[in-house]
C-alpha cells in the first residue's frame, strides 16, 4: 500500500494509534467532520497524534500513527463514529497547512533488524506475563481488536475481547514487533507509556520496556508506572 506523502492530523490528548491497532473515534468538532469528509472522498487516511503535554495550544507530538478509515458512519446531527486502523509509524515533518485542520509532511518509521533469538525470549516473557495478569484478573483497560471480531452498528465500536480471547489471539502472532505493539495497546493505561512504546523504533527495546512496566504492575497490584 503506497502512504501519501501529506496527511491530515487529528491531536488528541490521550489517544494513541499503533500499526495494526484498530481505534474507535466520534467525530464532532466541525474541523475534523470537514477532514473526515474530505479523507473519505481521497485516500481515507489520516494520523493520529499526541498533544504535547503541558501545552494550552495544540501542539501533537512529532511521532504520531497514520490510520486508514475501515467503517465510519454518519449521524443526522452530522457527528460520526469511525473506526480506523493503525498503518504505520510515522514522523511528522514540517506543516503545510493548520486551518481548517492540520495537514503535516510526513515520513514512514521503519524500525531496525532485530536479534530473532533474543526477540523470541522476550515474547515468550511477555506471553508469561500476561498469563499471571490473568490469572490475577487484572482488566486488560484497552482491548485488543481485530477485523475479525468487529461487526458494525449504528456506532461502530468494536467489542471489547475478553482476556482469554485477547491471549489467543496474541498466541497466533509470529512477528515479535507486532506482539509489543499490539501488547502495548491491550494492557498499557497510562498514555505517556503508550506513547514511549510508540516512539520506540528498535523492537528488542521495546519489549523489553514493555516487560518493565507489566513486572512493575503485577508488582503493585495493577497500579504501576515504570520507571526509567
């Protein structure tokens, strides 16, 4: 699939877009009902970024996920509820536009070759980890969900998936990069975590980092932060 070059963005303040990750969004504001319209009349993409923390004015973080629009659905009062769908990781450049709503440059995040042994014992650690949450019946806060799974209404929101589904699911992934991304939106609830996961290119580390933060939360009780 070719990424376009420019892309609308949509800044949010706790809302985090990874590659695969499916995000229910309701669309209200009249800038971004206008950039939803106009995405879906071209290549139904658009990014989702961060707002700087600590900032009054909008001012979305420079690594953001790029999204393509798989259901959306108007209502009377011209409001909508869409789904969309992580694509990849991107970087966003200079701006070429901020009104009617922003549209940046951007550039697609590949992340480096990875150590396919150590990956491997690093998944299989976190699959370990996840299996005590369960067992402890921590709440998995942001559900992890497919294309499979959703069956669209007159607000399309995906079904949250129970636990155990959750796990099978991720039993059936064998690109380690994609088991963190998908981890990280499943149990992470923090946004400032999520948005560290997000800004990691280099998968080992990533793993790693996710595996510090589900130790530190089976520790506590299901209240952790990590800390670096």
């Amino acid at each position: 699939m070719k990424l376009p070059r420019e892309t609308p963005v949509m800044t949010l303040p706790n809302a985090t877009l990874f590659p695969q990750a499916l995000l229910p969004l309701y669309i209200f504001e009249p800038r971004y009902r206008q950039m939803l319209a106009e995405a879906l009349q071209t290549h139904r993409m658009f990014a989702v970024a961060m707002q700087r923390p600590g900032n009054q004015r909008e001012k979305p973080l420079t690594i953001a996920g790029l999204g393509m629009i798989r259901v959306s659905v108007n209502h009377r009062d011209g409001t909508s509820h869409l789904v969309l769908q992580g694509l990849a990781r991107i970087e966003l450049e200079e701006t070429v536009r901020y009104k009617p709503y922003r549209v940046h440059r951007i550039r697609t995040l590949e992340s480096p070759p990875c150590d396919m042994g150590t990956a491997d014992a690093l998944t299989r650690k976190v699959r370990q980890l996840l299996e005590q949450r369960l067992q402890l019946d921590l709440p998995f806060p942001f559900p992890v969900m497919t294309p499979e799974n959703y069956t669209s209404g007159s607000q399309p929101v995906p079904p949250a998936l129970s636990a155990k589904e959750i796990l099978g699911y991720l039993d059936s992934i064998k690109d380690p990069e994609q088991l963190a991304d998908l981890v990280s939106c499943a149990v992470l609830p923090g946004a400032a975590e999520r948005q560290k996961i997000l800004e990691t290119l280099d998968v080992e580390t990533r793993l790693r980092r996710l595996i510090k933060f589900l130790q530190a939360e089976l520790r506590d009780g299901g209240h952790a932060s990590p800390q670096e």
